[in-house]
C-alpha cells in the first residue's frame, strides 16, 4: 500500500498536507483447463481483490473488489481495470457499500473510473453494492464497459444521495456519474447524471429524482435477435418493477434491456435488482442465477 501526501492551499492561504489513496487495479482472467482463473493481478494503494470463488462450477468466477479504507475522500483517485480473454466469465461485487464522503473546503475531486474489456464469447456480471454519497461530496465515477463480439454484460450501479436515515439531505455538493458502453469500439448506450449548483433542482423534479434519494440503473445485453422470449422477459421486468414500492421501469434500449428505479431506500432497490437479475441470467447467459455468498453476510 502507498499512502501519497501532497501539500495543498487551505482558503486562508497557508499550505496544509492532506492525506490522499492514488489506488489502482488491474485484473486479467483467462480460460483454462481449470475454468476461468485470475491470471493477473497488479495493484497499488488499497485496492485489490480476494481469491475467486468458484460457487457454480469452476467456469463462472466469483470476485470480491476490496477496498480496505471503505470510502473516497477528497484527492483520492482509484482505477479498476478488468481484462477477460474468450469465453471467460466473471461476476464482480463489493462486500459492502462504498461511501464518498464530505470533501474538503478546496473541493479537490473524489474520483473512481472503472474500465471493464469482455473478449468474444465472454460474460461479465458487475454487480458492485450500493455508494452512499456524503452531503457535500465532490465524487466523479465513471465507468466504461468494453464489449468485442458476442461477448454479455449484466451491471448496474446503485446510489444513495445524502444520509436519510439521519435526515441529511445530498443539498450540497456534486455528483457526475457516466456509464458507457462499446461494442466493437462504437457506442451503443451512454448514460449520465450530473448533480451540482446548477442542477439541485433535479433532486426533487419530476424529470429528476422526484424527492427519492435512491437512484439506480441495470443494464444488460446485448440482446442482438427479437424474439418472443425477449418481449416476455422485457415483459416480466416490467411487472417485477410494478410490484416494487418506488418508480421503476424497464425497457429496450436498442439491444439493451435498461432498468431505472427510484426509491427512499437502497436494500428495496437492491431487492428489485437481484429479482430483475435472476430472470436477466438465464435468458441472456443461459444460466440460472448463483448469489454471491456475501450478499448473505
């Protein structure tokens, strides 16, 4: 681990050293006799993964992203990058929330980008828990997912603006989340939301969060044939979101099947997910869906 201490100007002039993570990862799998193997591992800071967990057979790899700190202050930067050869199959998920907290008065960025490349033939499942973003946080997360041929994806990115348990609202600060996803370098689907000064309003209107401070996405596909077993399962999303308390809604977004929700609390949101999952799994994986153990921890 390296803990990176730079000097920084305080608002009363006087130079201040602050504690800043510059953490990155970089994970390569491949397939083998053995099944799908970590064969990379390259890491800096406190960022790094635990020995995969075979739970469905040794062609599926269970991956635990561990991030020892459990949150982003202000100037940490951390870079998770997964390569995956032919065939391969990955499913990555957190032990618990991610947090960005209040930032310092300078406002210096918060930052996580994650680069996600699935060869042809292979199928990652991104399924991290939910990020609780601080009341006046300054956070930029990204994340780009990198698709070449037949290769799947099943991901989805929960946020929590603000701490409602405690009635503190997000009603400072600033959040720019961007999802991007290419297939065979052209992009197929780009989602973004910026909350900042400018957009407060968002956080409460009707072409926003409508008062929820619980937002969250899934996406998954490419879905590249119609048929009538996509429109049932587009059709069964749908009736999945209608059954959730909250606002919720499924569709096809060119070869994408895309969920949006809203909600006053994250574990609801997180149910509606992992219900919308297992019936995503086996329609566009062909497997039936194999909870990660520590989602019951």
């Amino acid at each position: 681990m390296s803990l990176l201490a730079e000097p920084m100007v305080s608002n009363a002039g006087e130079r201040t050293l602050a504690s800043q993570w510059k953490a990155y990862l970089e994970i390569g799998f491949d397939k083998t006799a053995r099944g799908t193997v970590l064969k990379t591992c390259d890491h800096k800071g406190p960022l790094y993964v635990q020995k995969p967990f075979y739970p469905e057979g040794k062609e599926a790899a269970h991956v635990y992203l561990l991030h020892p700190p459990g949150g982003l202050v202000s100037g940490d930067e951390l870079v998770i990058e997964s390569k995956q050869s032919t065939d391969t199959h990955v499913l990555i998920t957190t032990p618990g929330a991610g947090r960005v907290y209040k930032a310092r008065p300078d406002k210096t960025l918060q930052r996580q980008t994650t680069f996600l490349n699935v060869a042809k033939g292979a199928a990652m499942e991104w399924l991290p828990q939910e990020t609780i973003l601080y009341p006046d946080a300054n956070t930029k997360l990204t994340n780009h997912i990198d698709l070449q041929g037949s290769a799947r994806f099943i991901g989805w990115e929960i946020t929590c603006f603000g701490l409602p348990a405690n009635q503190k609202d997000f009603n400072e600060g600033k959040a720019d989340q961007r999802i991007q996803i290419n297939v065979d370098g052209r992009i197929r689907l780009r989602e973004r939301l910026l909350i900042d000064k400018q957009s407060l309003d968002l956080m409460s209107g009707q072409a926003g969060l409508q008062a929820n401070p619980v937002n969250g996405v899934l996406i998954a596909g490419p879905f590249t044939e119609q048929s009538e077993a996509n429109d049932a399962l587009v059709d069964a999303l749908k009736q999945a979101c209608r059954d959730m308390d909250g606002v919720s809604g499924a569709t096809l977004v060119g070869e994408f099947v895309v969920i949006r929700s809203l909600n006053s609390d994250s574990e609801r949101m997180k149910n509606l997910f992992i219900q919308c999952w297992r019936l995503i799994r086996p329609a566009l994986l062909g497997k039936a869906a194999c909870e990660p153990r520590i989602w019951s921890t």
